[in-house]
C-alpha cells in the first residue's frame, strides 16, 4: 500500500503502518479520552491527563489486537500454502496481503474463520484479566474492559457476510463447497457484500440526519470502503483463478530442440524464419540445454551467425526459469512476472516437454472463459499442440 512504512517483521512476515492509521489512531485515543472514559462514573475522578494516557494507551492496544487478527490470518494462509507478501494496518483497522486465492473450500473457510476467532480469544482473555482486576477505577481495569468489548465487537463486525469481510469470504467458502463452483460462488459473495455496504451507507445517511454526524460520516466511509474493496477483490480472485489449471493444459507441446552445436545462422533460417517462433530450446541428448531467444540473436553481429554455435549464445539451462507440466498456471505465471520473460521451458525429468508463454496462458484462459457459457467453470482441457 502506498503511504506505507515499515514497522518490523513477525514470524518473517513483514507488517507497514499506513499514514491514515495515525489519523485513526488519533480518533480513537480522542474518542475514549473525550467521550467513553469520563462518561462513566468510576472514571470520573480521573485528571484529563490520565484520561488521554489511558485513551492512547487502549488505542494502541486495540491496533494491538488487529494486528494479531491479520498475524492469524497470515500464519493460517502460509500453512496452506500461500505466500503473504505483509500485513497493513491503515484507518479501517488492518489488511493481509495474501499473494493468491486458496485451491480448496476448507483451506478458505479456515483463512477468513481464523481473524474473528482470534479476536474472540483476545476478547475473552481481556474480559478474564478485567475480572481478575476486580474493575474499579484503576487504570488497567479500564483498558482491560475497553479492549473485551472493543475485540468483541471486531469479531462480530468481521463475520458480518459482507465480501471481502471475514465473513464473506466463510460465506464464499461454504457457497464454494456447496457450488463446486468457485466464480458462482464469488459473484453471489460479492452481491451480497455489495448489498450491506450499501445498507452502511444507507444507515449513515440516518444517522446524519438525525443528529449522530460523526457517526453517521463513519458508518458512510465504512459502506463506501466495503463497495470498492468487494469489486476489487472480485476481480482479483477471478484473474487469479489460473491457480487450479496445470501448465499442461495450456503448454505447446513437443518443442522443437535445436542442437547445442548447430549455428545461429542454422537455427534463423531453419527455426525462427521458418517455424516464426522467437524463442528455441536447445538440447543435447535429449535433454535441455539451454534456450536462444530472438533478442540473443539480434546481440551477434550478422557476419558471426555462421560460425558461431548456439552454445555460445544460449542461455544455459541453469540459469533458465523452468517449470513442470504439473505446476499450476498460477504459479507459471507468477515465475513469467518474477523473472520478466516471455515464456517458460516447460521440463519433466530433466527433458523438455513443452514450452508456454504468455499468450498461451491468455489463449488458455479465453478458451476456457467461451467454454463457461452457463457461468460454471469448463472441464480443464488437454495439453493443446501449437497452432
């Protein structure tokens, strides 16, 4: 997110501070130490100095808390598999930049579930830690009472089934396992999380009218955040659904494999020129060797393309991005993105079995998108030959 820094890393996964998170950490230390705290009557003997040590003291707490809500998410996500690129915490509370969409129903039912339960947990250690405190007016009591009810209601707010909450992806989750049908599934979770943000906006509008503005401002910027994060999140959950397809659904198969000795003039005339391709894997035995691309060609001067093998050209096999026919297409699409190329050798065993690029990912996925006609998702075809 940009506006970020850097807080630190926790069980390696790095956590940033957004910059409206100060303003929403000035709202709530203002709000307890204005409102909440000398509202009740065994604070009231406070200075107004202990209120606002007490006010920051909580707020920092409760972000306290979110952050273990978003850990859990992360923690969860990365024993299933998932990279997570970070945690933000901005004036919503906090985010998890979970890098790809879960493979199965269950694991996506575990990673929405985990956040709330955590805060419940949070929720109840504080409420036992208050009871042991006895309340009264010291000030550990005070925040301890703030922060049961404050986590409380945070695990509530999330298992709301709006899309992206929490509880809209349990809700996609459990549409998904009972659909078998991951895009249907999406699209009914982000209606209806489109439908409650609109009712927040709609009971903020209320509220403004009948004298809560702040509230009612609030509860508007709540509504208008859920809106734009569920059509955003739809999106994203499509464009990665690749996930579930193999590389050898959507791979040229049976590539051709130049000889390490033949020359660059060889491998234009016969393979490039020839055949129009702008990339060839090379091999010895059998087996890889390395691959010459169209821009290492163009590097050799022309009067050297006779006498110079491809072994000299090539980039060697080791220092190649390679990438099995059983992999997901997700993750070949990930490594085409790290690595900024064009396409990928695709090798079993050490031989080459194929070759994918990024226009037979895009080729793949329209294919399969004409064939889901009825919205359901397509049967995943068989490794098709180059046209």
């Amino acid at each position: 997110m940009e506006g970020s820094f850097r807080l630190g890393r926790i069980a390696g996964i790095e956590v940033t501070v957004h910059f409206t998170w100060l303003l929403a950490f000035g709202l709530v230390t203002w709000s307890l130490a204005h409102s909440l705290f000398p509202s009740q009557s065994q604070y009231r003997a406070w200075s107004q100095e202990n209120y606002w040590i007490v006010a920051a003291i909580a707020a920092l707490l409760l972000f306290a808390s979110v952050l273990l809500h978003e850990l859990s998410h992360s923690l969860v996500a990365r024993a299933r598999g998932l990279p997570v690129a970070g945690i933000t915490l901005f004036i919503f509370g906090g985010v998890t930049n979970i890098q790809g969409e879960a493979e199965e129903a269950g694991d996506e039912f575990w990673m929405a579930l985990v956040g709330p339960l955590t805060s419940f947990l949070i929720a109840i250690v504080a409420w036992l830690l208050y009871r042991v405190t006895g309340g009264g007016p010291a000030p550990t009591a005070a925040v301890l009472d703030y922060l049961w009810q404050a986590n409380l209601l945070l695990g509530v707010f999330n298992l709301i089934p709006g899309f992206p909450l929490d509880g809209g992806r349990v809700l996609r989750a459990v549409l998904w396992g009972g659909l078998r049908d991951f895009r249907r599934a999406t699209r009914i979770a982000a209606v209806i999380g489109q439908g409650i943000a609109y009712l927040f906006i709609l009971g903020g509008i209320v509220l403004g009218f009948r004298g809560a503005f702040l509230n009612g401002i609030w509860l508007v910027f709540i509504g208008w955040f859920l809106l734009n994060a569920a059509d955003a999140s739809t999106r994203q959950a499509m464009a990665q659904r690749p996930r579930r397809h193999s590389v050898g659904a959507a791979m040229q198969t049976d590539p051709p494999l130049a000889p390490v000795d033949l020359s660059v003039d060889e491998l234009v005339s016969r393979y490039i020129l020839g055949q129009g391709r702008r990339a060839v894997l090379v091999g010895a035995d059998g087996r890889l060797a390395g691959l010459v691309s169209v821009t290492d060609v163009q590097r050799l001067p022309r009067d050297q393309w006779a006498s110079t093998r491809l072994g000299a050209v090539m980039t060697p096999v080791a220092d190649l991005a390679v990438v099995d026919p059983d992999a997901s297409l997700h993750e070949a699409v990930t490594r085409l993105a790290e690595r900024d190329v064009n396409q990928l050798p695709v090798v079993q065993d050490g031989a080459p079995v194929g070759m994918l690029s990024r226009a037979d990912v895009i080729q793949f996925l329209q294919r399969h998108h004409e064939l889901s006609s009825d919205g359901r998702e397509a049967p995943a075809p068989s490794p098709r030959n180059a046209s």
